[in-house]
C-alpha cells in the first residue's frame, strides 16, 4: 500500500482542494493536516487524535477511512496497555482469607508456664508490703502505666475529612455533545457540541456528572486522560477523586 500522507496528499490535490477549505470542513487545524501528509505523527496531540484525524480526513477525500487507520496502527503504534478502569466493568477481587488453626500443645504449654511464673513474681514483689503501703515497684508501674495511656491517646490520629476535590477537562477528538455538572449540579459545559479539537476546563469540584453524546469526548481527570467508547447512545459518569463510576439513564445530567 502506498504512504499514508502521500495518499491523502495526493487525492486533495487531484481534487483541487486547498488545506485551508479542509480545515474549514474538518475542523482540523492546518498545522495537523500538513503533519498528517508528511506523516510527521510526533507533532500530533498523541494516537487517539492521530487516529480521529485520519479518520475524518479521509472521509472528507471520500477515501477508505478503516484501511488507512488500520495501516497506520500496523505501522507506527506501538502496543501498549490502556488505563480505563473508570469506563470497564470493575471486576471483584476474591480475598483469600487465611484460617488460623487452633494453637499447638508446645504454645500451649508454653502459655501457661509463662502464666505460672509471672504469678509467681508478682507474689514475690508484694511479699514486703507493711500495712497495705505500695512499694516503689508498685508506684513506679503505675506511673508507666499512666505515662503509656497518655501516650497511646496522643498516638491516635485525627480523622480526615473527605473534602478532597478532583480537577475534570473535555478533550474532544470529534463533534460531541457533552453536559458536565459539578457538586452544586452547577453546569460547567451546559450541553453543547464541542468540535473536534476543542478542550473544555480544568473544572475542580468535589463530584462531577457528566454525559457524553456518542462518544469521543475524552475526559481528563487529574491529569490523565480517560477514553470514553464510542456509542450511538449517550453515556453518563459520576467523578469523585475516590473513583469514577457509570451512572443509570435515570441518574444521567442532561443540561435541561
């Protein structure tokens, strides 16, 4: 097959179509169009774009947008494993519980002597008490005692509020309705179709709702960019900075 940029290249030219009248039609900036054609990948936002540009590109040209993504995947992407544990169904951890038989006779043995001896001592130390008075021994356990129970008490830790906030942007890597809602059910993207290219936020609230058209509005939480699939049907998530989960029809924000 022939060079990826030179096909695309070489059938706007033959169709006398200028860069920027694709630009207008795509809404793909000129600069990523040229970069495409020179297959210049490295100048491209990252795969996901690379691929979303292809494929509107090549349908723009009235090319076989599949074959020329699924060459450049063959090409030039590296395998690599996705981090989408938001948008997957969470699988359930078994934890193995270890069962602890009953002590053996040796520990038992050993118990119980330790018993044994240790009242023994205790007789030996209040042996020389003289009209109930406590012996320095006494009086010194009994401040360890107190000094080890201020200690413990210091020792606990204060309980943390759960105030945490998590930081949410839209990355659009094709046209896609979106409505974002924070914790006040406050709308931060109130239903709008974003081009694609466009990016939307960071907003940061301590929960977020957010529903996406039909896919391809990627969602960058804290940082890191989460790919939503692509439907024909809207999909909905609530976003803490605990975890993201999917959310029912009947829970989803609509923006109305």
């Amino acid at each position: 097959m022939a060079e990826i940029g030179s096909t695309l290249r070489e059938t706007r030219i033959r169709k006398k179509i200028d860069i920027t009248a694709v630009e207008d039609a795509t809404k793909i900036r000129a600069k990523y169009l040229r970069a495409i054609e020179n297959e210049e990948w490295n100048v491209l936002p990252g795969p996901t774009y690379v691929k979303t540009f292809l494929r509107t590109y090549a349908q723009y040209l009235g090319l076989d947008a599949h074959l020329l993504v699924d060459e450049y995947s063959a090409r030039f992407e590296d395998p690599e494993e996705l981090e989408v544990p938001a948008f997957a169904r969470e699988q359930r951890i078994r934890t193995r519980v270890r069962r602890v038989g009953p002590p053996s006779r040796l520990t038992a043995v050993g118990v119980v002597a330790g018993v044994i001896i240790l009242f023994l001592l205790i007789l030996g130390l209040t042996a020389g008490n003289d009209n109930g008075k406590s012996t320095s021994s006494d009086q010194a356990a009994r401040k360890g005692s107190k000094h080890h129970r201020k200690r413990s008490t210091a020792a606990t830790p204060a309980p943390t509020p759960s105030n945490a906030q998590v930081k949410v942007a839209v990355v659009a890597t094709r046209p896609v309705w979106v409505c974002l809602v924070d914790s006040r059910d406050t709308p931060r993207v109130n239903g709008q179709i974003l081009a694609a290219g466009a990016h939307a936020g960071p907003f940061a609230s301590k929960e977020f709702k957010v529903t996406v058209g039909n896919g391809g509005g990627d969602l960058e939480i804290n940082g890191k960019l989460r790919n939503t699939p692509e439907r024909s049907r809207p999909l909905s998530y609530a976003i803490k900075a605990s975890g993201t989960q999917i959310l029912s029809p009947a829970q989803r924000p609509t923006c109305r």
